[in-house]
C-alpha cells in the first residue's frame, strides 16, 4: 500500500473513531486552488470544534512545517475552534497535541515519539478534555 | 468547461465569498469509503456553524434526493450546525434555503427558480440571519 493510501486510511480510520462518540467529522478537499488555509479534518458536536492537521509516520519522528502550523492556528481562530495536531506512530494509536506543547526547530515543528508519549492526548482525552 | 469543473469553480468561488467575510470554510473530500453523511462544504465563525449541500444548474429547477438532504440533516444535527442547500442558477447569484423551505416531490426535494426566488437567502442573507 502506498504511503498516500495508508495516510488515507489513517484518516479515515479517524473519522471512524469520531462517529463513533457521535461527533460529526469530515475530511477536507485539499485548499486546492483557493489557497485558503485548510485543515485536514473539522470535527464537532453540540459543544466544541476540533480543527485537526494530521499525519503517520513510520520514524520516531514526524515534522510540521511552521507554515502549516501558522494556516491551521489561522484557520482556527476564523472557524471559532480548537487546533490540534495528531500524529499516528507506526502501530500505535493516534495522539494529539496542542500547538503550545509543539516544539519549534527554526523552520519547522517537530513532534518525536517521546514528546508524543510525554504531553500527546489519546483519542479519548482528546475528545473528553 | 466540463460539468464537474463549473461545480468545483463555483464551490470555490462560494469558499471564497466566506472567507472574504472572515468566515473559515472548507470542501469536503467526500464520503469517500467512510460512507459517513457528508455535506459540501461547512463554514464557522465564532458564532455559528453553517453546514451545506450546494448545487449549480443551467436548468430552472434543481433536485435534491432525499437521502441527501437526510444525511444534511444528520450531519448538522451532531455537527450542532445548521443546514442548508444552496443553489446557483445559470448567471444568478447563489441562493439559500432552509431544508423546511424545501419542497417534496416524493423520492426529491425540488428548487425552482421561483421558489428560489421567493423563500430563498441571498449570501449576505445567509451569513447575517
């Protein structure tokens, strides 16, 4: 399976997990031409909106570029909701984390599996917190 | 121009009008293989949700199968948003209805220029009702 199909997957297998609590939750179309800043899924209930940027990884380690961090705080305070990003370690769960608890390397952010298990939220805390 | 293409434009064009008025709004993916309801687009400010099935046409009449606007229905209800269809016809202006304006043909639901024209919301409308 391609690294493409298994990050489609991954989401998917996301969004699963959301409707299954009864949130609703979709993936987005890409910015495409737009350019507009976009997550990669918005998940709601009654209460709260999440606006996820995600990824999976099979290092120790996954990257966000400060640009995608800056277009998903943007995309946030406009949408009125609460920015995370989650990260799906090679089988391991999905964990979240908030932009405050990323670290910024210069030109990037960087998340490794120890900081994922230190400050990352499991699905649960994620949608209960 | 194909079909599919005059509809991306003009979901992006709608995107765009949003975003102009400080809304954040994106595209959906589709349901892809989730088979989860699905809405066109979702929009938010701090204040409200606005979840969407939007359509264009160069007919007068546009339908909306009833399994369509149910899945609307059943998004924003977990969501917490509110439903709409929008509609654009050949060289008009894009135009909202709430799903109780909405008129049953038995298996569709129906918008004709005229019932457009008489119970639907402009999008200044729409983003100030």
């Amino acid at each position: 399976m391609s690294t493409k199909s298994r990050g489609s997957n991954a989401e998917r297998n996301l969004i699963h997990k959301f409707w299954e609590k009864n949130w609703a939750a979709m993936r987005s179309a890409g910015s495409g031409s737009n350019h507009y800043p976009c997550p990669d899924i918005v998940a709601s209930n009654n209460l709260r909106k999440l606006v996820l940027e995600v990824k999976l990884t099979t290092e120790d380690k996954k990257y966000f570029m400060d640009k995608e961090i800056e277009e998903l705080q943007e995309f946030a305070n406009l949408f009125g909701g609460e920015p995370y990003v989650g990260i799906k370690f090679f089988r391991k769960d999905w964990v979240f984390l908030t932009l405050e608890d990323l670290e910024s390397s210069g030109k990037h952010f960087v998340v490794t599996t120890e900081i994922a298990q230190r400050r990352g939220l499991s699905f649960e805390d994620l949608i209960n917190c």
